[in-house]
C-alpha cells in the first residue's frame, strides 16, 4: 500500500504577512505525521500528532491561537474518524484542553461518539487528561480582533431575517464582521496498511455565538474516511460547509477511482453551486493519491505522497 499525508492550515484570505508561517506551520504537521507513516507506524497515529503540531502553532485557529467567541473566551471542537471500522470520536465546546483532536481519540474508544463541553472535559479528566486555564489558549493577536469586532458589532444584525444562503459567507469573505474566519486545521492519512483515518480541529469562526459549533466536529461536513474510497478534512464557513455535508460528498466523489483532485474539485464547485459556500478541502485516497481544492483566496496546505511528489502552499 502507499502511504500519503495531507494537511490543511485553513481556507481564507490569509494576510501576506501570515503566508510564510502558515506554511511552516503546515510543513512541519505533514513532515511528522509523515515520520510516522514511513516508519511504519499508523494513519491514526499519524493524524493525531499532524493536527497536535497544527493546534499547538498560535498562528492557527485551533488550540493555542484561536479565534475568540462573543464572551471573549476560546471555545474549541475537533474530531477524528478510522476508515476501516467507521468509528469516529468528537468533541465540542471545551475550553481547558490544549488538544482536543487527542481528547476526540479518547472519544473514538469509548461508548460515545461525541460529547459537549462540560460532558467533554469530565471524560477528558477520566482519561487522566491536563487542564490548561482557558487564558493559555488566548493570543494578543486574536484578542485584539476580538476588542476590535466587540467594539463596532452592531447586535440588531442578528435578529434580521437569515440572509439568503452564501451572502453571510460572501460578506465575511469580503471582510464583514465577523471578519476573522474558521483557520481550521486538519489531516488526512493512509498507511501501509491501507487504513486511511481524517481529522479536523478548529477553535470555530470569529466572534461566534457562545455554544456555536460549526461543521469541524460534524462527521461528513468537517471531516470524513472509509478505507475502500480515501479521506477528508475541510475548512471554511462551517454553516454552509454543513449544508452539503461537503467531507462525504468530497469522499463520495472518489468512486470509480475518480483522482482525488478532480474529487476535491467537483465537491467545492458543488459546495459553490448549492449552497453559496466558502470552503476548502483536502483528500486523499485508497491509492495514496492526494488532491485539494478550495474557493478562498488562500489555503493553507502542505502534503507527501510516496511517489516522491511534495509541497506546500498557501
Ligand atoms: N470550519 C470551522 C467552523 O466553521 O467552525
């Protein structure tokens, strides 16, 4: 079987002076998931310690680094799923945990599929997790934006009618408030064994009602994988991201060995086409072939196939 590894560091109009540190960042994810595929070790294994690097670099919006949400806290949600048994673990809303794609793992071997915010951090405790004060997750740069964004949101938006779907996207894009969108990371790997497992983390999108959870924690719209087709994680909008359930129909989109570009591609143009969304995804497939699209100006993305073939951009 040929391993492969791809990540993303999120799908936006990342600011040029972002670019080259979004791309280490993802560098750095892909070369030790890949440290582990080459040696043996397992998809699982390999996305885990990919999306630890991505949550742990403050430049991202997933663990330290992340986008704060109305109240002025961090709220996180990330999951995992194996596409060999189909299990997945999911978590949402937890505030003390560094790394939740490792507290989604825990998930993934217990009786539940995902679990919420205090629920989340009470499993975690069992499973002999560490807490981090909620103030350690929180960077200058974001809470800047967030006094900035407090300081001019105008609430009566929220009680208007909902827009029509994509025009809230394509006002963020454009740099409406809240401006600083979902950076959500994720991984997707195949091993020697052909077992191919997907994971997506993220702190959500800035400024988000309290208890919002957007589609990274959703199977099927923030990530998906089934061993007999390949794997994806996705980031963006997550509200439109869900309305297509955009990882499942991306994985969808590999039958007939359909190559995982052309795959990644169809599925954002759908994405686009049905529901006006504003997204990126990246794939891989049972072949160990990758492929990743997006309709952003910019994603953040790096990847290693064992044909030789590498790279990163942004
Ligand atoms: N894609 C991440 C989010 O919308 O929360």
């Amino acid at each position: 079987m040929s391993i492969a590894i791809i990540v993303h560091g999120g799908a936006w109009a990342i600011p040029d002076d972002q670019v080259e540190e979004h791309r280490a960042g993802c560098r750095a994810a892909r070369d030790a998931g890949w440290q582990i595929l080459a040696n043996g070790g397992s998809a699982m294994d390999a996305v885990e310690a990919a999306v630890r690097i991505l949550e742990d670099a403050p430049i991202f919006d997933a663990g330290v680094g992340s986008v704060l949400n109305r109240s002025g806290y961090v709220e996180l949600d990330a999951a995992i799923m194996d596409g060999d048994n189909l299990y997945y673990g999911s978590v949402a809303g937890v505030r003390r945990i560094r790394n939740p794609i490792t507290l989604a793992r825990h998930v993934l071997n217990s009786p539940a599929g995902m679990l919420v915010a205090e629920g989340a951090e009470r499993f975690a405790k069992e499973r002999g997790m560490a807490f981090c004060d909620p103030e350690e997750l929180i960077v200058e740069r974001e809470f800047k934006i967030y006094e900035q964004i407090k300081s001019t949101y105008d609430t009566s938006k929220d009680h208007a009618s909902t827009p029509p779907p994509g025009e809230r996207d394509a006002q963020l894009s454009a740099g409406g408030y809240p401006h600083r969108p979902g950076d959500t990371v994720g991984c997707v790997a195949v091993d020697s064994n052909g077992w191919i497992v997907a994971g997506t983390s993220t702190g959500g999108t800035g400024y988000k009602m309290v208890g919002r959870v957007g589609d990274a924690p959703i199977l099927g719209g923030g990530l998906y994988a089934m061993n007999e087709l390949g794997g994806c994680s996705t980031t963006g909008w997550g509200e439109s991201i869900m309305r297509v359930l955009l990882a499942k129909t991306a994985v969808d989109n590999l039958h007939d060995d359909i190559h995982p570009q052309d795959a990644a591609t169809k599925a954002i143009e759908h994405l686009a086409n049905r529901a006006k969304g504003i997204a990126g995804c990246i794939l891989a497939d049972r072949h160990g072939r990758v492929g990743w699209a997006f309709n952003t100006p910019r994603m953040a993305h790096a990847w290693r196939t064992a044909d030789g073939q590498d790279g990163a951009g942004v």
